[in-house]
C-alpha cells in the first residue's frame, strides 16, 4: 500500500531542525491517510557532537510496521537561518541508510521560508522512497555535518523530533547524546516539551536526555542547543576589572545548576580557579597564570583560603562536587 503523507511544520523561524517524518513535497499539497498509518518508532538515537565551526548529526530511527506493507516518501527537512549572503543551506558529508544499506538515490528541493533583515531562514529536503514490509522492522539513518545558525549574538544548533507525533502511537524511547570538548563552551540546552527528559552525564563533555513511551505536544517539539562565543572569563567572570566585574561572592551557582552542568571536567577546573586567582592565589601552573593574566590577574603574596566569603566557599565546594559527579 502506497501512501504519501504532508506534515506540517510550525518551526521557529530561527532554528535548524532536522527529521525523519513522512512527506508529499509539492506545490499543492493533500492530506491523504494521515491517521491510517500502522508503522510505530519504537527508538529514536540522536547523536550530536559540537566542533568550532560545524557540529555534527547521527541519527537512528527504529520503525516497526504493526499492519500491511507501506511505502512512504520519507523526508528528512533540515532547516537553517543564514544571512542572506549565503546561497543556502552548507550540508557536507550528507549519508543516509535503510537497514544499514547506504541510499544512493534521493532527491533534494530547498526553498525559502522566511527573509528577515540580513538574514534569511531556509529548508532544505533530502526525500527517499522507502518501503516498510509488515511485521518487520525497518532502520533508518542519517548523518552530516554543517555550520551553526547564528541569529545576532546567539548561534546554536538543533533537531526536531516533534513529527515523531506523525506516526503511531507513541515514541518508544528517545535517547540523545550531545558531545563537545573543551574549547566548546554551551550556554544552555531546551528541549520544547512538557515530556520530561532524565539527564545524565555519560561522560567528560558527554551529555545524555532520554524519555520513553510519549507523544510529542506538536510537530514543532524541538531541541536547541546554544553555544557561546565567548569564554569562561566573559560569561563567569563578568568583569572590566577584577574589583568591579566579580559575582560569586553574592550569588550561589546552585541555584540555578543548569547553567554550568554543560560545562567538562577542565572547565569546570578552570571556574573553580577563577575564585582562587580573584584573591591573588600564586598558579604554579603556566597555563592558569597565563590565563588569569589576560584577565588583569595579579598575585597576593598575603592569600588566604580564609579570604573567601560565605557565598564563596559554598560555590567552590559545589563545583568541586559536581567536577568528582562527572564520569
């Protein structure tokens, strides 16, 4: 049995999603069955590791047909804001698998969604006919690298998983992994659902949120990933001078833990340095003092651990807490 199914997509105008759903692409565009389907993802697995100038996807949908045999065109969206400048979407490294088989026939189309001052929001899509037999699984990857969207001050990256609502019943399990290095600072992540997603730490710079047995709010659920441009000095420190820009003598970093859970194993070092070189603490270490330096660091012959404050003390004890929790 042939279908062709239209999702709709009410997508931030800022944001780059991609996903595997079922779609007719066209100038005129019907529902057709969109109720009918049997074919349930039982498990979703989104890799997603962070790089200077690009990140990198890796997905894997586990789909089971619970009825008659279905083809579908599949289409993955991937969506990204540019400034317009750019003559599109900058997809390198783009493979995509249908039982572990690479695909070597699929079609693309890309248009523009929005325009907005010097920037321009754009879709492209890579469509795959694919034939689901009945009562089998069928396993569907994708993989490619591209540059962030960048919107003003912010850039980050992102996935939709939202049009996992399109298919029956519910998402079996959805389990995804994020991956930088030091030299990535995120400020934060969203995932844009009541679902509630368990977070762990799966490792120095690996990051894991899973859920199971849910139903997406709406087509537009989306995960968003914001990285920094900026340093751990720029957004911890907070200063023009040492004296004037200092915080963490009246505000508790608990308070507000998601903030700095993103953070590896040496950045979270790094910011428990920054209150030691705040009171003047003489680095052995080359590389702190180097670094502190920059900052206007200066060393005093006279510092003492009892130099810090109450609000101090409880800050570094929690950041050398949540450096030990770190696998």
């Amino acid at each position: 049995m042939r279908k062709y199914i239209f999702l709709m997509f009410f997508l931030s105008s800022m944001n780059l999603f991609p996903n595997d759903s079922r779609t007719l692409l066209g100038s005129t565009v019907e529902i057709i069955d969109s109720e009918n389907t049997n074919i349930v993802m039982r498990n979703e697995v989104i890799n997603i590791s962070l790089y200077q100038e690009y990140y990198e996807v890796d997905v894997t949908i586990n789909f089971y047909n619970e009825g008659t045999t279905e083809t579908v065109l599949l289409g993955f969206p991937i969506m990204s804001r540019v400034q317009t400048f750019d003559t599109g979407i900058e997809i390198t490294d783009f493979r995509t698998y249908i039982n572990g088989t690479i695909v070597s026939e699929y079609s693309t189309r890309e248009e523009t969604v929005e325009e907005y001052r010097n920037y321009v929001t754009v879709k492209k899509w890579y469509l795959r006919e694919v034939t689901f037999p009945e009562n089998e699984h069928t396993v569907s990857r994708v993989m490619y690298r591209m540059p962030y969207s960048h919107g003003g001050f912010i850039t980050f990256a992102g996935y939709i998983y939202g049009t996992g609502k399109s298919w029956k019943g519910n998402i079996g399990k959805m389990e995804v992994n994020i991956h930088h290095n030091d030299d990535i600072l995120i400020n934060h992540i969203n995932i844009s659902s009541n679902t509630f997603f368990n977070f762990s730490w799966e490792g120095n710079g690996r990051y894991r949120y899973t859920s199971e047995n849910f139903q997406p709010e709406s087509l537009s659920d989306e995960i968003e990933i914001f990285v920094d441009q900026i340093d751990l000095a720029h957004r911890y420190n907070q200063f023009d001078d040492w004296a004037g820009g200092w915080i963490w003598d009246r505000y508790l970093l608990y308070d507000n833990e998601t903030d700095i859970r993103h953070l590896t194993r040496n950045q979270v070092r790094l910011f428990i340095n920054y209150f030691y070189a705040h009171h003047g603490y003489e680095f052995k270490n080359p590389f702190y003092r180097d670094y502190f330096i920059r900052y206007g660091y200066k060393i005093n012959p006279n510092f003492s651990v009892n130099d810090f404050n109450e609000y101090e003390q409880k800050n570094i004890a929690f950041l050398l807490k949540m450096e030990s929790m770190i696998p």
